[in-house]
C-alpha cells in the first residue's frame, strides 16, 4: 500500500504491503512531553473532522470519537479492571475491547488506593491527565467498533493512539484489518524515550474500512500494579484513542445486501436532512 507520511518531521514513506492500491494517511511524532506530539494529535483531529470537542455519545453524526480514559469512574479503574465493552455499554463510543491476556486496567487518579500509572510513576506519563490505559499481563489489545451503543458490527476510516514509554523501536506497533480480516495497514510506533509520548494515526485514503484495529504496546507485560512479565523488555501503555465515527459495516450476503438497499437509502437520505438543518 502507499503510505502518504503527515507528521511534524515530514518523513515521506513509501511501503509495499500485501492490500495493493489502499493508500492509508499517516500521523506520527515523537519526543519526551505533551508538546512534541499535540501538533500531529491536531492535523489528524483535522483530517477525522476537526475542533476540539469530539462528539458525544452514542450516534454522534460524523464526528470524530476519542477516549482519553480520564473520564472513567473510580469503580471501573485501578484496581478495579475495566469491562471491555465499557465504551460500548457505559459510556457507548463504538469501540470493544479484546486481548488474549487477563483483561484491562485503566490508572488510577491520586489519591486512591491504588497507585498512579500502574505503580511505575518513573516509567510513565500521561498525556491527557491523569489515566492511562494497559491490557494485563499481555502486550496485545484488539479494537472492534460497532454502531456505537449496539452490537451491529461497524467500520471506522481513521483510528490513532497515544502510546506512553516506547523506549525500543519497532516493538510497538499498531497494525488495521478490513471486515474479511486482511491487513491493510502495519507500522511501527516511533520512540519517545523513558517516560516519552508516541502517537501514531492513520486515515484511509481510499475509501478503506477499519474492521479492526491491533495494538501491540512493547514486548513486555504488565501482570498487576508495579509487576512487570519480565524484567528486562520495553514495557509500554496508552493514553488516548482517536477515531472517526464507526458506521455500519455493510459487507453482507448479496441477496442481504441488496434488501438493506432501500434502508441504507433511507438511513443515508436522514444524515443528509441533518446536514442540511
Ligand atoms: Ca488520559
Ligand atoms: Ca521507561
Ligand atoms: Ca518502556
């Protein structure tokens, strides 16, 4: 695929992946603080739809989705795990969570029982304060999105995170499917150093649908508050996710398809009435 690079440094890329005429849109920055990374955070706001307010909840009309973690209730953060489905059910965004290891913590604000940033308040630091996001004791963490609110499987066409502690490059990798499980896009999250910020985004620039997205956060765990899997690999987590509004995925038997025709007329000739008042 061709890789068109819009970051902060301008580093043009050219790749050949396995989707061949897909152009996927890159943002990428790197560096030890907030600062080194807002400017590319905010060309990609622009390219999903722009401002500074991502939309609200539920249906949210072609803006733009994120989460920062930092608006989760005490009861579903650290040491509490948090649901996987908790931006889909709680607080629904479209977004579900899955990992092959034991589930998900988001950090604990101060001044709970827990301790912040996971107990490794030398390693990591938050972008947007204070929460930060892991999977437990595996480095993998799985985005599906879905009509936010319900479970009718959807498609996003931009997706982007903040990636906390990178220290080893080409470890930590975001990586996106389409609805048959191809790869469509793959790249490596930039370094940032210890207590670094890494963001990687990308936008389809064809017209390509994101079934999935795949996280890989270093090559090390976090098994519970302090508790690495190992003691020697590059140990990452995340703050926040950015993404443009999941919508209906629309790869269906033909004959299911072409009833849904005259709903996906209907549903399409709605969006155009709001656009329009
Ligand atoms: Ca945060
Ligand atoms: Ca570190
Ligand atoms: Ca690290």
């Amino acid at each position: 695929m061709n890789l068109i690079c819009k970051s902060a440094g301008a580093i043009a890329a050219l790749l050949l992946a396995p989707a061949a005429g897909a152009a996927l849109i890159v943002f990428e920055a790197a560096g030890t603080n907030a600062a080194a990374i807002t400017p590319t955070r905010d060309d990609f706001r622009a390219a999903v739809g722009g401002g500074i307010n991502a939309g609200a909840n539920g249906s949210f009309g072609g803006l733009r989705r994120e989460i920062n973690w930092d608006g989760v209730p005490n009861g579903f953060a650290d040491a509490s795990a948090l649901p996987a489905d908790f931006f889909n059910v709680n607080s629904p965004r479209g977004a579900v969570f899955s990992t092959p290891g034991a589930g998900f913590l988001v950090s604990a604000n101060a001044g709970q029982s827990a301790p912040i940033l996971f107990g490794f308040a030398n390693e990591f630091a938050a972008f947007s304060a204070q929460r930060l996001f892991t999977a437990v004791s595996s480095n993998i963490t799985d985005v599906s999105f879905f009509v936010p609110g319900t479970t009718t499987a959807a498609t996003t066409s931009a997706f982007a995170a903040i990636f906390v502690d990178v220290e080893v490059a080409n470890q930590t990798t975001m990586e996106f499917f389409d609805e048959s499980g191809s790869s469509i896009f793959a790249r490596a999250v930039l370094a940032g150093g210890n207590q670094g910020l890494s963001f990687l985004g990308a936008v389809a620039g064809a017209g390509e649908r994101i079934s999935r997205v795949r996280l890989t956060s270093g090559l090390n765990t976090i098994v519970a508050n302090g508790v690495l899997g190992n003691p020697n690999d590059d140990v990452v987590v995340m703050d926040d996710f950015l993404y443009a509004e999941p919508r209906r995925a629309v790869s269906e038997p033909a004959g299911i398809a072409l009833a849904g025709l005259g709903l996906l007329g209907g549903l399409l000739g709605l969006r155009r009435r709001r656009q329009d008042a």
